[in-house]
C-alpha cells in the first residue's frame, strides 16, 4: 500500500431537479406522476441551490489535492432523461478530472425506463470502471491506494408511490460473493446508497430500508472496515455491532441547511474524516468539524 495517504471528497443525494419536466399523458398513471408532485410541491424548494453547490463542486474537489470522489446517489429527483442531461451537463469536468466511485440511488432509478435506458449508467460510466462478474454492471470493485472499495447497486424502482425500500437481490448478491473470493488482498470497503441502520442504530423505517441488507451484510461483515452510503439526508457514523465496520452516511449535498459533504483521509492508524458545509452567504464551502476514527488492528496490517 502507498506510503501516502488516500484522500476522498464523498458527496450524495444532490437531487437536480429540471422544472421545465411536463408529464405525457399516460406518466399521470404511472409512479412518475407522484413524483413529479412530490418534488413540485417540496423538493423545489428544498434544492433549489443545488446546480450552483453542484457547479461550485466540479470546480473546486480538483484544487484540493484529492486523489477522488466516492458519489452515492440520488444525483436526480425523478430520473427523467431531462434530469439525467442536466447531470451529465453538470458533473461532465468532474467525472473527466478525477477518478471516482459512484452508486445509484433510488431517485435515479426510480423508473423502469430509466433503469432500462440505462441513464445513471451512462452518465457516472468513468467512475464506475473496476473489475466485476463477467460484463454485469454491479457489483464492481476498484482499488485505490491498496484500498479495494466494493460498490454495489442497492436501489431499483417500485411500484407504489408510498414504498422507497431498497433491495441488492439475489442475483446480485450471489455475483457479489463470487467478486468478493476473487478480489486479491487488501483492506475492502462498501459502496451503496442505501443505509444499514439509522443514526441511532435503529433499523430503517419499514417502506424506506434496504430489503436484503442482512443478506449484504452477512457477505461484507467480516471484510468491511467501512459502509459509505447516502439516502438519509442527514449526516452521521457509527459502529456496527459485533464488527469492527464503521457505517458513514454522508447526507445531502445539496438540501437546504444540511448541504455538506466528506473529506477523508485514510491513514495507517486512523481515518480522518471532514466536514465540509456551504455557506450560502459567501457561496462557498467551508471547514465545520474534523473526526477522528481509529483504524481497528487488521487495517494497520495492510499497511
Ligand atoms: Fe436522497
Ligand atoms: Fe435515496
């Protein structure tokens, strides 16, 4: 493992809204209509700001000597090809200035056309290069710095409006496990967008959590030392029990009043991990607080 230290900027749940979307008739039958009223009625104006956040970050993660970007999802409001441009648009300078790790989230794949069009895929495709399971999108793990990070799909569209559960399925797990057995030595940490646990270590609200995380968790427990992911918009960490994995949930970039993100540095004996918030005055992100996270003794060997 290099002798310098790992330097990642993670952001999440951006949620670019395009106001211009009208819905065709036969979306009014269909999941996209509530979402649409949904994101008219609240999500407007809760990220409102979140082009220019955006904008400001593609311009400023690459002046600060990071060596990438972990992004866990929910880059869109309702998925819609409009949305999607507007991303690509967006993040393009970023995804062809740094290397990164990016996930989808249930908002991205919210639709089946989208999934099926393939739109998140196509728009993060340079950070979701690594190696996987024969020509399957997910999982796919890449290595930085000795440090493999393993990223797995764990949102997928419903059916009801009132059901935002998240699921990895079996299928997906199995070629996980295979991935997993063929990935050479070296400290792993997971990607998803969708949480373990909440920040009180309760589990997640019965139509908002991950289905299979148990099933997730029993294949990444005894190897993760880290769960980076997203979804809940608020930031928090903690340990999961009986393992020695500590769960990050990064929260929104971009909502109003919570807009902020991580920077992480992965030492041999530590994790040091800051928290980055706009300051909507000054337009600007500045320094709010750094933690620190003791490496367990079976991270320090890798070293
Ligand atoms: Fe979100
Ligand atoms: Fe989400």
């Amino acid at each position: 493992m290099s002798a310098q230290p790992l330097r990642l900027a993670h952001i999440s749940d951006v949620h670019l809204i395009d106001e211009k979307t009208r819905l065709r008739m036969r979306d009014w039958l269909s999941k996209r209509a509530v979402g649409w009223a949904n994101s008219r009625l609240t999500r407007s104006k809760l990220f409102r700001h979140a082009p220019e956040i955006c904008r400001h970050l593609v311009e400023q993660l690459p002046t600060r000597q990071l060596d990438g970007v972990i992004f866990t999802g929910d880059a869109t409001t309702i998925g819609t090809p409009r949305e999607f441009s507007m991303a690509s648009e967006i993040f393009a300078p970023l995804l062809q200035a740094m290397p990164g790790l990016a996930v989808p989230g249930n908002h991205d794949h919210y639709m089946r056309q989208s999934v099926r069009a393939r739109l998140f895929e196509t728009t993060f495709a340079s950070w979701q290069t690594g190696l996987r399971v024969d020509e399957h999108v997910y999982p796919f793990a890449r290595q930085l710095n000795g440090i493999w990070f393993v990223c797995v799909n764990s949102s997928r569209p419903n059916l009801a409006p009132w059901d935002s559960r998240g699921k990895v399925g079996q299928v997906q797990l199995d070629r996980l496990e295979k991935l997993m057995s063929s990935l050479p030595a070296g400290p792993k940490i997971l990607v998803t967008h969708y949480p373990y646990q909440l920040g009180n270590g309760h589990p997640e609200l019965r139509w908002r959590k991950l289905r299979d995380a148990r099933k997730l968790w029993d294949i990444m427990g005894k190897e993760a030392f880290f769960w980076f992911h997203g979804h809940r918009h608020v930031r928090y960490h903690l340990p999961i029990i009986g393992s020695s994995c500590v769960e990050v949930c990064v929260g929104s970039s971009t909502q109003e009043g919570r807009w902020s993100y991580h920077e992480y540095t992965f030492a041999r004996d530590q994790l040091v991990m800051l928290h980055r918030m706009w300051n909507k005055a000054d337009h600007r992100f500045d320094d709010v607080s750094e933690e620190i996270i003791p490496m367990p003794e079976a991270w320090q060997k890798h070293f």
